[in-house]
C-alpha cells in the first residue's frame, strides 16, 4: 500500500486499466527552455524513433559528432526488447535501423534531428549485423508491398468527421429533442441539412 491506499485490483485489471500516473511535477518551461539554450559544442542530438510492443512510441537519444549527410551514415544502435515487449527477457537485444532523417522541430537553432527506426534481431553474419525484423515490425512489411507497386502512383486519404451538438451539448444538431432522425440517406454527406 502507497500512500496508505490499498491497492485491491489484479496484476491482469493493472495492465489492462489506464495508467495510473505518479504525480508528476510539471517542469516550468522557462527551465526546459534554458537546457534548450545550451551549447552543444558542435554535437547533434539524433532522437532515434520506433514503434513499441502495443504500437506506442519509444525513443532515445544518441550523440554524434557531426550531422549524417544521409540515413546510411547514422550508426545501428539497440535496445532492450523485453523492457518494450518486443522481445523475451533471455534474449532481449533488438536493433534499430535508421529509415529516415528529418530536422527536429523541437531542438529549433540546432542540426538536432529526428531519426525513424525499423527493429530487426541482431545477427552477427547479417548485413550490418542486421537479422529478421521483429514480429512487431510491420514498416517492413509494407514498404515491400509499397517496393512492388512503385510503378503505381498510390493515394491516401484521412476521413474525419465532426458532430455538431445543440447548446444542450447532447442532441446532434438538428436532430429531433429526445428522438432520432429518419433514415440516413438524405442527409448523409449533405451540405445545409
């Protein structure tokens, strides 16, 4: 018991219930922004990026000496698996394969960047010691689904919807008090309905 609170839940109702935080003392950004400040003596900071065990993501940070002219120039780095759920406690190293390079909008006034990783097994007879991609790793998947139709010029779309609400702040606009609407159909994707 913490904080003299009894705790009467399961392990399984922990990991499957939303976290339950610590309290957290908020940094004052006047804090952060003088670290931000600081001189990096001629150093980068490369915030190394991957997709976790339950699709959250990780990351960490390694300093290099100069900024990469391109992806291959930036070394294999890894990282404990079992910690992520990626991969068993006995064997748990996993490596991380730098796939693209952007600027790192949050370290501004910097050649800080932000790295995308894709996580493989180690193997040391492997190109670069790389070996399979790990179960979670799906990048890999689809960019050779992606390799396959390059010919093709794909199309993505993002659908979002919005629901507007009476000042009541329960009843869809428009729609009858305390009742439902008729059919969809003609009002559906409609303008002025």
């Amino acid at each position: 018991a913490a904080c003299g609170v009894t705790e009467t839940r399961s392990t399984a109702q922990r990991i499957m219930a939303f976290p339950v935080l610590p309290p957290y003392t908020k940094c004052d950004l006047a804090i952060q922004d003088r670290f931000a400040q600081l001189d990096q003596g001629g150093k980068v900071m490369a915030e190394y990026i991957w997709v976790g065990g339950k699709g959250e993501l990780r990351c960490k940070t390694k300093t290099l000496d100069a900024p990469p002219k391109s992806v291959d120039d930036l070394p294999i780095w890894n990282f404990d698996g079992s910690s992520t759920e990626q991969a068993p406690g006995e064997d748990s190293e996993v490596l991380l394969k730098p796939c693209a390079i952007y600027k790192d909008p949050f370290r501004p006034g910097s050649p800080n960047i932000l790295v995308l990783c894709d996580c493989y097994k180690p193997d040391p007879d492997g190109p670069r010691g790389l070996g399979a991609p790990i179960p979670t790793n799906t990048r890999v998947y689809a960019n050779q689904i992606m390799d396959k139709v390059a010919s093709h010029e794909p199309w993505f779309g993002i659908e979002q919807e919005y629901t507007l609400f009476e000042p009541d702040k329960k009843t869809p606009y428009g729609w009858p008090k305390d009742g439902e609407p008729g059919p969809q159909g003609p009002y559906y994707c409609s303008i002025g309905t």
